[in-house]
C-alpha cells in the first residue's frame, strides 16, 4: 500500500485501538517495587503518610523510566521528578499558610503558565512541566504530612529508590539500540522494491531517533557509519532497486556482532565497546548504479567500524550542540503561547472550584495538567479518554474496595496498577488512565481520606476538567490551528532544504542534515497519525496533509540518490533543477502556514528509476504534480 493511502477506518476505531508495543517486562517489575515498597516500609512504620509520598515520588520517575544507559535516565528521571518535587513543594506551602481559594487560584494559574511554557520545549520538558502543575495542585490539597515539609523530600526518596533498582542490571542500552538499528536497517534492504518498503523506512528512522537520543555527542563511528548506510539505503527505496539477499543480510549481520560485543561489555566490565567484534565481511557484488556502489562503500565502512578499524567515512562533520536552543524554545512565542493556553484552562478551572465546592477540589488542576500535556498526542482524545478511563477506573475502585479493605491487599494492588503503567503507557492514553484512577484512590483510601462516597465525585471532577480543556483549551483557543501538522511540515521542508543545499555545495555524505531532516519528517507523520483519529473536521485535515508527508518522505529520498550520483555517479548538480526544488519546497512551507493542503495528485514512482536521469528531477516532478491546483 503506497504510504499515502489512507486505511479505510473510522476516526473512532483509530481512536480506540491501542498501540502495537512490546511488553516491557524488566520496567514493569521495577515499577511494582517502587511504588510497593515505600507504602510497605510506611505500613510497617506506621508512617503511610511519609510511604504514601515516597510512593508517589517513585510513581513520577516510573512514569519517565526508560530502558536506556544510566547518565540519560539519570537526567530523565531526575529532571521530571526534580519539577514534582518542588511543585509538591509550592503547593505544601501554599496549604500551610491558610491562603484564600482567590490566592490559590492565581498561584496554580502563574505555575500553569510556567508549566505550559515549559512543556513546549520538548519530551524532557513537556514531562517536568506536567509534573510541576500535577504536584502543585496535589500538594495544596492532600492533606500534609508530619512535618508539613516532608512530602517533597519523601518524593526525591521514592524517585531515587526506583533510579537505584534499575542500576544493577542496567544492559549496555547504546549497544542493543544501535544493533536493533542495523537490524532495520537489513530489514529495509531487504524490503527495497516491494510495498514494505516505506513502513520499512519509518521502522529504521525510528530505531535511528533512539539512538541518536543514546549518543547526544555523536561520538560512536558505528552510529556516523549506520547513518551513512540508511542514507544510501533510502536512496535505494526512492529508486525501487533492490539488492542482493546476501548484501541485505550484511547489517543483520553486523547487529549480531555488536550484540556478541555487548555480551562481552557485560561480562568483562572493563573491556571496550567497540573492536572486540569478530570481522563482518561484504560480499563481492556489482554494484552497477551509483546508488548501489553507495551502499556498498558505506556498508564496507560500517563492516570497519564494527570491527573496530579506523576508516575516513567521508561523512560532513557532525553540527555542535546549540547550548541556546532550550532557552530560545521556552522563550519562543509557541512556547508562551501553550503556557497562556494552559493557564487559561487552570484559571477557569479555579473559578469553577471556588464557585462549586468539590471535596478534592486538586483533582480538577490534576486531570487539565495531564490532559493537556503536549506530546501525548490529540488533546480531543486525551480529554474523551480520562473522562471515560476515570469512570472504569471508579468502578474498578469500587469493587476491590467492596471485597476488601485490608491495608496491605490494597497496597498490592496500588503497586499492580503502577506496574501496569509502562505497558499502558506506551500503548494507549486511556489505559493510563484506567491504571492511574484506581492507583490514585486507592492511596486515598490508605491514607484515611477517601471512601465509597468519593467515588461519584472523581467522576464529575473528571468531566468537569474534560469539558474545561475542550472547550477552553480544545475549541475555542484564539488563531490556533485544530493540530499541529503545519509546523511540523514547516520544519520538515526546511530541514529538507538545507539537506539538499549541503548535498548539492559540498558532495559529502551530509547525513546530519538528512538524520535532522527524516526526523522531522517522523515528527510529521506522527501528528498527521495523531490527526487521523480526530473527529471532522481536524480528521478530515489531516488525510489532505498525508499525501504532502508522503512526498517529503520521498523527497528525502530522492535527494539521498541525487547525493549518490554526484559522489559516485559523477554527475554535476543542475542549479535549475535545484532551484526548482527549492521553490516548491517554499510554496509547500507557504501553505502549510497559510493552513493550505495541497490538492495535487501525490502518487509515488511505481517503477524503477533510471540512474542515467537525474534523481532530483524526478523529485521535483512529484512536487510539482502534489502543488498543482
């Protein structure tokens, strides 16, 4: 199925069907211990108040766990539970000094600004800024702790407990990564030609985004070299040339070489990590196009690395860190923006609470700051999905609790449904939910500050903020587009653009500019997928942007080939063709802004390209069909 069709199913039946994902065993088990052990200590103790805070200490850093190597997770988790914690801090404070609901409101508003603003920079961003309004509104509710001042710290303990569970077992995670890039890699390869050949790519750019987050100072020659052999081996797709089954199985190859390295890593803590392989060899083909005798020198190259031999990759050198982007993002207009948008939505909600008087009127606050978290996909069914997940969520409460109130089954079960949270996570927003409720009031129910009549007022909590956040936050935001397609496919044509500026000037490999530029494109998709499981008419805008991803998809393709046939082709760039491109690349960035879907036919190359053509010009036909009106 060519990438731009769209699979005949109803926005509702996107909507519902959680994520293919695998379960991730190893995370599971450390989150049940994080949150069981502190409310046992606690019971023990008889401090559940302490236990119950540590418990949600080590909820938030489960919520952000990650099967990665130990510094990232480290930063990961601390800097999203460092923001709980002096959320939790601020409301503390807030509490014990008796403030009017009038002074509560205005400082959940000022923090929700600052929680918005700080959710628009990015994942790590969007996690802590979450987690600040969460831990705000719940501390200037629940009741305190003994002193008043522990809950913060309490929540630090829980949070290092789960850091620390996961550090004697860590596995060499850049390693595994990186191997299960080149297993994609062959994968693709070995779908050139044939209609998997696209889901193929996407599958590669992904394992490519994990580690790239794994090597931030692009220091490993296996990564620069894998970059350099999907480069080549997108090119191949664009082109639909196959390759031999034998040179397909070279990468496959090569990810059980750097698996037999990390056995070794592991079992002899000192050794490296890179030259303890045995050789992978390349077999002797004849590569007869200029994109094939691409991929050849680069999978011969990435065969060196592995092995551990020093080898000229003839790739660009790498852009150093921008150490302004995160302060240019927060201070960005989107990034003010988000933040007035979600304090809108906390402002209203504090108007409604003081006005109705609910009994966890926290609860409120809580629900707008996970609804409204940024990168979790459609706030339409993030909002839809807690309303309904609150609700199973209750019913489920509601039957343990009528079977029984023992302390320690209900801490069993508290710790099964934090347990459940990397799984749910992952797989889809409502299950969260329906993991989070019961673990929610069940902590309540410990602490002494629930009971069966709680129960019907989450649920109307819950509506309340759902309503809030779609209406406020959903439906009538001022000037804001129903998704967020059009930037993400502005930052995809321009990225796209200085690949093909760098590949037409300097005739290096420039698979920085290309890495930079598929994962914007990713970032696209995802948002166009995001979209397709929205109601009219949002749903029906993102299937007129799919034909437009697709094409940039192919685009990066296409410049991926051309770059082959000016480096091992001996083709010289064509300003006209070149300008060309450009100039659609700017009329698609001038519509994506002006809220435009190209209306043009996008249907991609259905037979092999002819090396002797140039690749660009192939390109910029597609482009010119898709924005022809």
């Amino acid at each position: 199925m060519p990438v731009e069709e769209i699979p005949a199913t109803a926005w509702w039946a996107r909507a519902v069907r959680p994520s293919p994902v695998a379960f991730p065993g190893a995370l599971v088990v450390r989150a049940a211990a994080g949150m069981g052990v502190p409310l046992v200590l606690g019971l023990v103790a008889h401090r559940l108040d302490l236990g119950v805070f540590a418990g949600l200490g080590a909820m938030h850093a489960t919520m952000n766990d990650r099967a990665e190597p130990n510094g990232l997770r480290v930063r990961r988790i601390g800097t999203a539970v460092l923001a709980s914690a002096l959320g939790m801090l601020i409301g503390t404070v807030l509490q014990y000094a008796h403030v009017s609901p009038v002074v509560l409101g205005a400082a959940l508003t000022v923090v929700a600004f600052v929680s918005g603003a700080l959710s628009a920079t990015g994942p790590r961003g969007s996690a802590a800024g979450m987690l600040l309004l969460v831990s705000t509104a719940l501390g200037s509710g629940m009741p305190l702790a003994r002193p008043w001042w522990a809950a913060a710290p309490m929540m630090l303990v829980g949070a290092a407990f789960v850091v620390v569970l996961g550090l004697p077992a860590s596995p060499d995670a850049r390693n595994r990564a990186l191997a299960a890039a080149y297993d994609a890699l062959g994968r693709m390869l070995a779908d050139l030609g044939t209609p998997q050949g696209p889901a193929s790519r996407r599958v590669l750019t992904a394992r490519l985004n994990q580690v790239q987050d794994f090597h931030p100072d692009r220091s490993d020659p296996r990564y620069e070299a894998a970059l350099a052999a999907s480069e080549a081996a997108t090119g191949l797709l664009w082109a639909r040339r196959p390759v031999p089954p034998e040179v397909a199985d070279v990468p496959v190859r090569l990810a059980r070489a750097i698996e037999r390295t990390t056995e070794r890593t592991t079992e002899h803590p000192g050794a490296g990590t890179v030259g303890t392989a045995g050789p992978t060899t390349v077999p002797a083909w004849h590569p007869d196009t200029p994109a094939r005798r691409a991929l050849d020198a680069a999978l011969r190259a990435a065969a060196d690395t592995v092995a551990g031999r020093e080898v000229a990759l003839g790739t660009a050198p790498a852009p150093p860190p921008d150490p302004w982007r995160l302060r240019a993002r927060l201070l960005s207009r989107s990034s003010a923006t988000y933040g007035l948008r979600v304090a809108l939505c906390i402002a209203v909600g504090a108007v409604v609470t003081a006005n109705y008087p609910l009994s966890k009127s926290y609860w409120v606050p809580m629900t707008i700051a996970f609804v409204l978290k940024p990168d979790l996909g459609s706030v339409f069914l993030r909002a839809t999905s807690r309303a309904v997940g609150t609700v199973l969520g209750v019913a489920l409460t509601a039957a343990v609790l009528s079977a029984t109130t023992d302390e320690w089954v209900l801490t069993a079960v508290a710790a099964l449904c934090v347990a459940l949270l990397p799984y749910a996570t992952a797989a889809h927003y409502g299950l969260t939910t329906l993991a989070m409720t019961p673990m929610a009031l069940l902590l309540l129910q410990l602490g002494g500050q629930s009971s069966a009549a709680e129960f019907r007022p989450r649920v109307l909590d819950t509506a309340l903020a759902s309503a809030i956040v779609l209406v406020f936050g959903y439906l009538l935001w001022p000037e804001r587009p129903r998704h967020r397609i059009e930037p993400r496919l502005v930052d995809a044509a321009t990225t796209l653009r200085a690949y093909l500026d760098a590949v037409t000037t300097t005739g290096r490999a420039e698979v920085w500019l290309r890495r930079a530029a598929y994962r914007s494109l990713a970032d696209a998709r995802l948002e166009v997928q995001q979209g397709l499981a929205e109601p009219p008419p949002t749903g029906r805008l993102a299937e007129r942007w799919l034909p437009a991803t697709a094409a940039l998809e192919r685009l990066g393709g296409g410049v991926a080939a051309y770059a082959a046939q000016i480096r091992y082709g001996g083709r010289v760039p064509d300003p006209a063709e070149v300008d060309r491109v450009r100039r659609a690349l700017d009329d698609l960035t001038a519509a994506a802004r002006a809220h435009r879907p190209p209306t043009g036919p996008a249907a991609g190359p259905t037979t092999p390209h002819d090396p002797a053509r140039s690749a660009l010009g192939r390109a910029a036909d597609e482009l010119d069909a898709l924005l022809t009106d």
